[in-house]
C-alpha cells in the first residue's frame, strides 16, 4: 500500500486533528482486514464534528476529507479521552492475508 495517497491524507488529518484539539496523542493503529481501519487517541474530551469552513478559512475541512474518503468514520468517548476511528477500502486487486 506504500505511496496509497488517500491513507496518508487521511492518517495525516487525523493524527493533527489529535495533535490540535486532543491535548496527548495516544496510540495509532492501523488494522488491516477486507478494509484498512485507522484509528487514533486522544485525550481530549469533544467528539470530533464536521465543521463548515467558509472559503476564506484557512483551516476546518479535514473531517469533510475523512467523510468523503473513507467509507465510514466515528468516534467514541473512552476512559482517558477519545479513539476517532476511519474505515477506507483497500485498492482494488489488494491482497488480503
């Protein structure tokens, strides 16, 4: 999957979201399936929403990315904070083992 530019899009948008509004980034996993799962945490409180960025914003549309890249996305609260999880299918002719 080296150089597959929507994982590193969207690995990138969540590991920064996590950086900007988690306070202390936890661990990244990436699950690999008949899907690939990306998940990071964070010890923030809030669960992540899609903003609406006007034109003029510099910043605020990376969950718009996520939700138009990936199959699926969500987010849920645990013990220390929060684990945002993404679900993107894998190119076509990938092999899974």
């Amino acid at each position: 999957m080296a150089g597959w530019e929507p994982t590193d899009l969207v690995v990138g948008e969540m590991a920064g979201n996590a950086l900007r509004h988690g306070r202390a980034v936890g661990p990244l996993r990436l699950l690999r399936h008949d899907r690939l799962v990306i998940e990071v945490s964070d010890r923030g409180p809030d669960l992540p929403q899609i903003q609406h960025a006007s034109l003029s914003d510099e910043g605020g549309r990376g969950l718009q990315l996520i939700n138009v890249l990936c199959r699926r996305w969500g987010a849920c609260r645990t013990a220390f904070g929060k684990a945002v999880r993404a679900e993107l299918d894998l190119p076509k002719g990938t092999r899974v083992p």
